[in-house]
C-alpha cells in the first residue's frame, strides 16, 4: 500500500484477490461435489471451502511429525 502526492492511498492488492477467489471457488466445488447432496451437505461443503487452508496446514503438519 503506497500514498501518492494528494494523499490518496494506492491499494495493488487485485491479483491476490482473483487469486483467493479461485482457490474457493475451486474448494467450493470440490467439498460440494464430496458431499452428499443435501442442503446441510452443501453448506457444510461451502464452510469448509472458506477454511481449506487450515486442512493443508494441519496435514502437512502430521507429515513432518510436529
């Protein structure tokens, strides 16, 4: 984040943001697709979506033994 001569604040922070959006979008599907179909299936399939990473980081955790 950078300030310019009027003060103005710069925020260049959009392909980050196209970035996590896909990697939902993608998670969305994927937990979706596992589920079961029904309505609880589906928002469940949504929440973890939103927290995927926290599984990555737990199972790379248990790999290296911590």
């Amino acid at each position: 984040m950078t300030t310019n001569s009027r003060g103005s604040t710069i925020v260049r922070d959009g392909p980050w943001g196209f970035f996590f959006l896909l990697a939902y979008v993608g998670a969305a599907i994927y937990f979706v697709s596992v589920s079961d179909g029904s309505f609880w299936g589906v928002v469940l399939g949504l929440l973890q979506a939103i927290v995927w990473p926290v599984y990555v980081v737990y199972h790379a955790l248990v790999l290296l033994g911590a």
